[in-house]
C-alpha cells in the first residue's frame, strides 16, 4: 500500500488484529456493542473514540503537527508527488505511540521523499489550536475506520466505510468539512419522515383514549423510535436473501445512506450525523419493520428478567400489540398517517400534543441502546410529576363514548349498535333516572363514597412530613388526625410506632378528608428501586350520626376503604409502582381479600427481604395492579358493561323468539328441500359446520392449530396473546351453540390467525400455515355465499 497514511496505520491494525479485536463490524464503526477492546472491556466503540482524541487533543503542538504531517501532501516544490510524511525510524508494534513517544522534529526528513516535516506541515504554521483539534478529530476517525474496512467481511458495508476513509484523508488534506458526494442525495430523503409517520399513528388510533392511556401509547412510540435510531440494520445481501422477490436496489441506496449519515457518524462525530427517524421515511420502514420487529421482541423476551418491573407489563403485554397495529398502517395502501396534510380533529376529551423533538434524543436510553445491547435499564419517562405534599387526588374524568372505545377485534359487536345501547340506558326518562343517595340493593361497595367524591363531600390527599420544606399547618393537622385514627383502629399497635411511621419523612399516607377533617388513610412507603410499596397502616371511622364506627375488614357501609384503596392503585400506576405489599392481621385479612390482595406471592424474597417490617402473627399478602384498570371508576364501568350486555341480550331474544309459519309445501306432493330453505335456518351454519368437524382442515397445514397451545412449550403465550382461541375450542362452542350469528365464529378463526401472527414472526413455520388456513377459510365462505366474492 503505497499511502503513507495506511502505511502508518499498519502496526496498530496488526496489534488489533493480533489482540482479537477484529471480530464484528459493530465493534468497528462503533454501533455501540463493540465491547472487544481487551484493555478496556467496558467500553464501547464510541467511548473509546472520544478518549483517544481528547488524548490526541492533549499532546504538545510538535507531535499534533507530526501527527497531521502522515496526512498531509509535501509543499516543498512543485514536483513532490509525497503525499504524506514518513518517519524514517517508524515505530516497532511494541512502542507506544501515545504520549509516551518522543515528537519528531520539524527538522527531520520524510523517508519517502526526503523533505523535513516542516515541509509537510507549513500550511498548518498560523492555523488555531481549536482547527488544528478538528483535523486530529478526524485522523482519529480515519484510524477507526482504517481499521473497519480490513475487519469487515460485507462487501457493500467495506465499501461505505472505505469511501468515508477516502472522503475524511481528503478533508484533512484540504482543511475542509466533510460532505458525502455523488448520487446518495442529501438528508431528509423522504417526508414525512418515520418519526412524523408513528405520531401521527399515535393520534390517528388513540387520540379518543383518556389522557393517561393516550400517554402510554406516546411512550410506546417513542421507546420504538428511539430503537430505531440506535439499531443496528441489515446488510443489502442480507436482505435480498430474506426478500427474494426484490432485487434490493432501493433497500442498498437507503443502506448506504444509513450508514454514512446515521450509522458511522455515531462514533465518528467528524461525519455529521442524523437521526434514521428524522430523516428516512415509510419507504425504508417497509424494508426493515418486519425483521426489526421480530429482533425487537425476542430481545425483551430474552432480557425479560432485566426490565425494570414497572415496565415489564408494558413491554411485553402493550408493546408487541401496539407493533401489530403499527404494521398495518405501515404495509395498509390506504392509511392516512402518511399523507403530507395529515391532521386529526380534537378528541372530546382533549388530544394529546406530540412534539417531534420530544423524541429526537433520550440520553438514558441511547446510552448503549442498539441491536445488540442490554434493555435492563430501559426506562420510560411516565410523562406524570411528582404530587406536591399534600396534592389534592384529582377526581377522573366522567367516562364518555369514546373513552370505553377501545382496539376492536373482527367480529365484536357493531359501534352503532352499541352507542344506540347506551343511549337507552344513560337516558334517565328512558330506563335509570338521574344518579341518587337512594342505591339498590346490587350496588357496588364504593357506590356511595364515589357518589360522594362527585359532590364534593369527601377529598382524598396524598400527604406526608417533609424536613425539608416549610411546615404546613393544615397537613401537621391532618397527620395528628391520621395518628388518632390509626391508633384508635389498631389498639394492638403501640401509638409510639404509629406516630413515628405516620411522621417520617419516607412515608406517606392517603388520607380521606370529610367535613375538613380525617376519617381514613393508608399509610405506605413506597421503594422505586425494589418495585413495590409496603403497606404499614390502613383504617377508617366515621363519627356521623347514622353511621356506625368503621373498621376495616369488619365493616365499610360506606365503601370509604374500597374506594380509599382504589386511589391508592391509581397513584402508584402513574409513579409505575405495581405491587403492594402488607402483613394484614386477622380482622384485615378479609378486606385485603376484597381489594385484590392474596396470600400467594410473586415478588420474589429478595427484593422485599429487608425491606419491609415484620408483624407477629400477622400474614404477608401481595396485590398486583393492572396499568390499564381505572380502579376509582372500575365498579361503575363494570356495571354499565352489565346493562348493556343485558339489553343487546333481549334485543336477540327477541329476534330469536320470532315464531315462523309452518311448512306446507309437503302437502303439496314435495318430498324434499334443502335444510337452508327452512326459515330462521341460516345457511351459514351448515357450511361452517364443515372446517369445525375437522374436514379438510386435518392437512398439515392445520396442525398447529388444532389444541390450545401449552405453556410447556410457549412459557410467555399467555402474557402476550390476551384471548387465546383454537380449533378443539371452537368446535367445542360449535356444539354448545355459542354460534349465533356468523360474524362471532369468523371472528373466532381470524382470531386464531391473529394471534399466531402477534406470537410468532412473520417468516416462521407457524405463520406460513396461518396464511394457508386463512386463504382455505375465506375460499370456503364464498363458496358458501357468506361473503362477498
């Protein structure tokens, strides 16, 4: 190699080589995994760059001018063709080259061509130390990727990463900044771009959500964004053998410009550098969504143990369905999240504000955040403030039609139908009459503490003692009165304890406010770091007139402690707290019971060993919380759920009940029809009949599908796959005549297809007979007339 910059560059390749550091070409151009170095394992690719030019950047101003005179051409004539100065004595692979070893003088001559060096670097004489730092910023670069293209084994990566080495020796030569030339085109390639593109998913699916659902679908597009801006893609080769019926033409162009404007410039900062999400559009998202998505997946699956708890749930129950409805509109012809015009009128409840530079950098995440690095400490900005001392519980928004909106599944009940309900029964002339003190008999625990909360009667606060803070009169007061109140419920408890806990600082306590004044609370201290939350104390009285002493777990004719406790879960859900802990005595076991606690636990021992406070004679119990229940209204969704299911089962009763003429046509000589002629016999019946009894459907395409799928075998189905479904069921409801109506049994097998594609990737075994057995279904149900051809 006749470049003396190469040439130069040669021991220290040979020393990398030798130390068993060219493995991958993650580790070359700094992907961020490249964790090979042996002297400094702990350090990525782009850690060690920038410790290697601050040391260069550090060196005295003869060995920066030595250093930069190996790339510079000599200026003594005009007929020196050197393009770079030698040293005539080069080091040995055993030298060091850093500060150690003596700077050349300007005075000694090039081994190649025999001017001093002084020669090589006389452009460089009146130059500032802050443009003399860039340049050795970029011969650090050079060096990396000097080194990138003789590990890399890619033919279509070696030759990016040799053109960007060509393209930073010129820039150095030249003193100018580097531009990448030729037909590549300059960034943003495509609008809108993909991060546009996912908001506008998330506005266009969820805009009707609650403000705090609508949340969680914001955190999920922006934890997929930011993987997207740090993974790692794949290879044009590697791609065309994937896709063979594309040549790979436009996939290599967006591969190339990945790499040299989003890829290398990670760790080669001379390069300038852009986010993938920023600048490329749906047309690479299309190339790599289904591969990435199914790296994605399987590496939550595999580093499950290593999300941080409060994120578990998200990730691996919300995420991977949150994908599947992405790729609809990813691979849909027709979805509007692309069109450059896109807007999405306001929600009822208010639309949630998206910025594309709320997600353009997360220095917490993309800390080592690409293809193959760690997701243990994946954290997800919950985008909700701590509540000052004692912050007023805010009361959740009155339930709408579009908040009970929700991902719909082929075949559930029709919206129309289902708005024509509620009209009904939220009409108090209709059916109800206006909500009343005067509640039936089948009313729900808390009925009357939320009816209460709605008036204004009762408050709840979260309050706690501060020693840092100025003392507020009215919390000191509401502590005194929670201190009373614990110890008046908890005549075991010795009111020493209980004041110092109701008064230390890392407690807190939920305290039900009525008439001004304490009546209730849940005292608890809450451990980020381990997960869960110990509950210490949990009482409520009651003084009024009418109204007995409350003890929790012996009476609640109020429902004051179901509803007190379905506070507590909505604020521990927006702090991403999801499991409570307590010792319940003997009085308190069996309302515990009724909020959802239970004696089986799943925290492990050592993440609360230690932790929380033992109880003689007392029982450890265990609630887990669902992010997506709101606790405080749960009662009153549920029973609207009743009445609604109620009337749409008399609407079809009766339309079932109708009474059809008999049959006369066999007094007239016939002496057979067809089983469909019969009024109020659907033909749909008997063609379905046909794939449930396992005609035709026992090829081989149909095996997977034929029993529900063991845990044995998939141990995480449940967790992801929210309603499982299989052939031995369906023909098991077939029988039971669970089949009313066709689109209930459609919905049944599309869901069967379904879930397989949401568990399993789209190149798999099990994927492949889902498409053959969808295509075998709706060829049966034209043949039948069911559907349109």
């Amino acid at each position: 190699m006749s470049d003396p910059a190469a040439q130069a560059l040669q021991p220290r390749l040979h020393q990398a080589q030798s130390g068993g550091t060219a493995g991958s070409n993650a580790a070359a151009v700094g992907s961020g995994s490249g964790n090979s170095d042996p002297v400094r394992p702990g350090l990525s690719q782009q850690q060690r760059a920038s410790q290697k030019k601050a040391q260069v950047r550090a060196f005295p101003r003869a060995k920066k001018l030595e250093k930069l005179g190996v790339f510079s051409a000599c200026k003594a004539s005009d007929t020196c063709k050197c393009n770079g100065w030698k040293n005539p004595q080069p080091p040995t692979a055993t030298r060091s080259m850093d500060l150690q070893q003596q700077a050349a003088s300007l005075s000694e001559s090039c081994r190649s061509c025999g001017h001093a060096l002084a020669a090589h670097v006389s452009h460089l004489e009146n130059v500032s130390e802050e443009e003399i730092n860039r340049l050795l910023g970029m011969v650090v670069d050079v060096e990396n990727l000097f080194m990138s293209v003789h590990k890399e084994e890619d033919t279509d990566t070696k030759q990016v990463y040799f053109y960007l080495f060509k393209l930073l020796r010129k820039c150095i030569l030249q003193m100018s900044q580097p531009i990448v030339e030729g037909s590549l085109g300059s960034p943003p390639f495509q609008k809108p771009n993909i991060e546009q593109g996912v908001l506008n998913f998330v506005q266009y699916k969820f805009s009707h959500l609650a403000p705090r659902e609508r949340q969680t679908m914001f955190e999920l597009s922006k934890m997929f964004l930011l993987c997207l801006n740090y993974w790692k893609l794949e290879t044009p080769t590697q791609f065309r053998q994937r896709s063979q019926k594309d040549d790979g033409t436009a996939y290599k162009v967006d591969y190339t410009r990945w790499l040299c404007y989003c890829h290398v410039p990670q760790s080669n900062d001379s390069l300038p550098r852009y986010e993938t999400t920023q600048v490329f559009g749906r047309s690479l998202l299309k190339s790599i969504f289904t591969v990435t998505r199914r790296q994605l997946l399987e590496k939550f699956r595999v580093e499950k143990d290593k999300l941080l708890p409060e994120k578990r749930t998200l990730i691996l129950t919300h995420f991977p369905k949150f994908l599947s409805m992405l790729e609809e509109e990813i691979y849909g012809d027709n979805s509007p999240i692309w069109e450059a015009d896109f807007t999405m009128p306001a929600s009822e409840g208010g639309q949630l504000v998206i910025s594309p530079a709320a997600v353009s950098g997360s220095p917490s995440f993309s800390k080592g955040m690409n293809s193959g690095s760690s997701l243990g400490s994946l954290g997800l900005d919950s985008g909700v403030a701590e509540p000052m001392t004692g912050e007023k519980r805010k009361l959740p928004e009155v339930l709408t039609l579009e908040d009970a909106k929700r991902i719909r599944v082929m075949g559930d009940i029709p919206m129309e139908l289902v708005n024509e309900v509620m009209m009904t029964i939220t009409d108090p002339a209709a059916m109800l009459g206006p909500e009343t003190s005067l509640l039936s008999a089948n009313a729900a625990r808390d009925e009357t503490a939320r009816l209460e909360e709605r008036r204004g009667i009762i408050e709840f606060h979260v309050i706690g003692n501060s020693l840092s803070q100025k003392s507020n009169k009215k919390i000191l007061m509401w502590l005194v009165g929670l201190q009373n109140v614990f110890s008046h419920q908890l005549p075991r408890m010795p009111k020493e304890y209980i004041t110092r806990l109701v008064f230390d600082p890392k407690h807190k306590t939920l305290a039900l406010i009525k008439d001004g004044r304490v009546i209730g609370g849940i005292c608890f201290r809450m451990f980020p770091t381990q997960g869960f939350t110990e509950i210490v104390f949990c009482a409520v009285t009651s003084n009024d007139e009418n109204t007995e002493i409350i003890y929790l777990g012996k009476l609640d004719l109020m429902g004051y402690g179901t509803h007190l406790m379905n506070h507590l879960k909505e604020y521990h859900i927006k702090h991403s707290i999801l499991y409570f802990l307590t010792y319940a005595d003997e009085y308190a076991i069996g309302y515990f019971k009724k909020q959802g606690f239970s004696k089986d636990i799943k925290v492990t021992k050592s993440r609360y060993l230690g932790y929380i406070k033992d109880y003689e004679g007392a029982t450890l119990m265990e609630c887990e919380l669902n992010p997506r229940i709101p606790y405080t209204e749960l009662s009153h969704i549920i029973k609207r759920q009743k009445e609604i299911i109620k009337k749409l089962i008399e609407r079809k009763q009766s339309q079932i009940r109708k009474v059809y003429p008999g049959l006369t046509c066999f007094k007239e000589g016939v002496r057979q029809i067809p089983v469909e002629s019969i009024p109020g016999i659907s033909k749909w019946v008997w063609v379905l009949l046909i794939p449930c009894s396992g005609y035709r459907l026992t090829h081989p395409d149909a095996w997977p599908f034929m029993e529900p799928v063991k845990k044995t075998e998939a141990p995480d189905y449940y967790e992801i796959i929210r309603f499982p479904i299989d052939l031995k069921t369906m023909t098991e409801r077939l029988k039971n005549r669970y089949y009313v109506t066709k689109k209930l049994f459609i919905a049944d097998l599309q869901r069967v297809i379904t879930n397989c594609r949401e568990y399993n990737p789209p190149d798999s075994e099990y994927c492949k007979c889902a498409n053959t057995l969808e295509k075998f279904f709706y060829f049966k149900l034209k043949e039948g007339g069911l559907i349109e051809k």
